[in-house]
C-alpha cells in the first residue's frame, strides 16, 4: 500500500526527534505541500538508484533521494573518461548514462517503495517532447514524489543550447510537464546563465512547485604531457568545493526573486555547509560530490546539524531558512 510522502515522513520524524532527545529540534521541511523528515537529500548522479548506497547506510536516514537523470531511452553515455579529479572539485562528463525510463519504473522504483523518504526522480531530455514523455510515464507511479528537471541538456531543436540559459523555454518546458504530471515539479537550475534570478522568474510563472540550483558548471581539465583534455568529451561539469560560494549567492538571488521553496546544491560537504545553504534561503541541501569520498555523509551531517540546533537553541530547522543578515 502507497503511504503519501506526508504520512511517512510524519511518523519518521518522530523517529529522528527521539533520537535527538524527547526536546529536540523538528528537522522536518515541507516542501510543495509534502512533509520531509529532514532537509538533507542527495544529488541526483551521485547516488545512482540508490541500491549502493543502501548498502552503506541506512536510506531511512535521508529526507529524499533524488535519482540519477532519466531519459525516454537508455543511454550509455560517453566513453571514459568521463570523471576527473581537480584540485577544488570533480569534473564530470558522463553523458547521461542511464537505464531509461521502462526499466526505471519496473526495476528501480520498486527498489524505493519500502523507504520512508521523498523519491525525487530528475529527469533529462533532448528535447521538449521527450520530458513531457518520460513524466506522463511516471505519473502513473506515484512512488514518483516528485520530478526534478535537469534542463542543463542541450536543446537539439535550438541549436544545441541549455533549455535551462532561456527563461522563455524554462517557463514553457514546466508548464508542460505540469500538464502531465500530477505532482511537485521542480526545475533544477543550470548555473550556466547570466542572470538566474531571471530563469527562476520563468521557471515559477510556468508554475514550478519548488526550484533546486545549481547544477555544474561548464569547465574543462587538460593533461600537460598529452596536451589533450582530461575528459573524453573533452568539457564537462565542475562539482564540489569550488563551486559552493557561486551556489550560495545564486541560492540567495533565487530565494530573493521567487515565492516556492528554493533547494540548494553546490558542494556541501558537511553540517556548516548545510546551514549556510539554508541561511540563504534553502529549505532542503543536496548533497552531491562529498558522497563519493564519504558515502555515509548523511548520517554525520544529519547527527551534526541536529546537535548546531540543539546548541543553538532552535526548535526547528526552519528556522535557519532565509535567516541571513545582509550587511
Ligand atoms: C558524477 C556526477 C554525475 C552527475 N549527474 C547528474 C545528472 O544525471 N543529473 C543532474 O541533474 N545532475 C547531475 N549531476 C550534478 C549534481 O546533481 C549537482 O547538481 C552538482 O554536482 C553540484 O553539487 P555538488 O557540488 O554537491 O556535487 C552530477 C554530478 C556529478 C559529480
């Protein structure tokens, strides 16, 4: 039997607030009318299924996991390499490796029924069709909480340029998938662009429930004794450290500029990082990168975060959100 999200996450907050001591803090966020036992959720890419990291840790611990992009079709994605190490992050180029969207509802889905956390499956697409496609899919699976877009992909119809550098296409590209699929959609913003602010604009008036930034950033690696680029694609994503100041600011724009719940991503790797993100104005962190030097990092950050509010005296994370003080 379905339980909503709502239920779930109720009875295992309850969970999480014992653990902390009968007055602990409520790390419980709602988001686009759905209750999160915690705002901690991991990055889509960098937790697969996650089968993985079931095996490392508890996935109860989570408040969503969001799923490796999906497209209409498998893809096997570039050829190696495809992931290089830099001295502030991760450059990745993957190419959107996937199992498709048939094999995701009737093989991975099913994996995520028995967890009591948000299932937020991002989505990718090459063109507009094909996101509208992949969500009427998942409408009918309402294990499917909620679709994050990736609209970091290039448009082929366009010339090849992000879905995600025009606010026109951002608004036009959520209110159709809106049409199809019952639940929260959440564009995730590339940070790519010149003013996100303007992209989140269009993003809500196409009716976006929540909106999560940023993906990575356009960069490249080269090998001084080849001369040749570090990844087979030759440019790829740039993750990690370097980029969690950049997320910050651009969370704050975005926080600033629209009304529905902001999602921050960009190199938080522990506690601190969750509070700044949420400082700005982020209701729930992804963590991404940092999973894959430390793939238990949740339950650190999680034990972390609720003994900074303990300390601090809040009776809620919510608390933290858009609390930041400009001078
Ligand atoms: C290896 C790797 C694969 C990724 N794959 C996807 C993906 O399939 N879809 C997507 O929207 N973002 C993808 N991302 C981007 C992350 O979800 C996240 O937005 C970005 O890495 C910034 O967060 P971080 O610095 O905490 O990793 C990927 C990132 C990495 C490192």
């Amino acid at each position: 039997m379905k339980t909503s999200p709502k239920t779930k996450a109720k009875s295992e907050s309850t969970k999480v607030s014992a653990a902390a001591g009968l007055s602990g803090p409520d790390l419980s966020v709602e988001i686009a009318g759905y209750r999160f036992k915690n705002p901690i959720w991991t990055a889509s890419g960098t937790c697969g299924y996650g089968e993985e990291l079931d095996e490392i840790f508890d996935l109860n611990t989570l408040g969503g996991i969001v799923t490796k992009s999906i497209t209409w079709k498998p893809r096997q994605g570039h050829p190696p390499s495809r992931v290089s190490e830099e001295s502030s992050g991760m450059l990745n180029a993957i190419g959107l490796a996937n199992v498709g969207v048939k094999a995701y509802v009737d093989e991975k889905l099913p994996f995520l029924e028995k967890y009591g956390l948000g299932v937020i499956v991002n989505v990718a697409g090459f063109d507009f069709q094909e996101y509208i496609d992949v969500c009427a899919r998942l409408a009918d699976h309402p294990r499917a909480d909620m679709v994050e877009l990736n609209i970091s992909c290039p448009n082929i119809s366009s010339g090849g340029i992000e879905f995600g550098a025009d606010p026109k296409q951002v608004e036009k590209i959520v209110r159709a998938v809106k049409r199809v699929f019952p639940r929260p959609v959440i564009p995730k913003l590339s940070p790519n662009v010149t003013d996100i602010a303007e992209i989140a604009r269009g993003a809500e008036a196409g009716g976006a429930d929540a909106i999560s930034l940023i993906n990575t950033f356009i960069a490249m690696g080269v090998d001084i004794h080849s001369k040749r680029p570090t990844l087979s694609n030759n440019r790829g994503g740039l993750s990690g450290p370097a980029i969690k100041p950049i997320a910050l600011s651009m969370v704050n724009s975005v926080y600033e500029a629209v009304s529905v719940p902001v999602i921050g991503i960009g190199g938080a790797a522990n506690y601190e990082d969750v509070v700044e993100f949420m400082i700005c104005g982020a209701s729930a962190v992804q963590l991404g990168t940092a999973l894959f030097r430390e793939p238990d990092l949740p339950v650190r950050v999680l034990s972390d975060l609720t003994k900074f509010l303990i300390q601090g005296s809040y009776n809620s994370v919510t608390d933290l959100i858009g609390s930041i003080k400009m001078n």
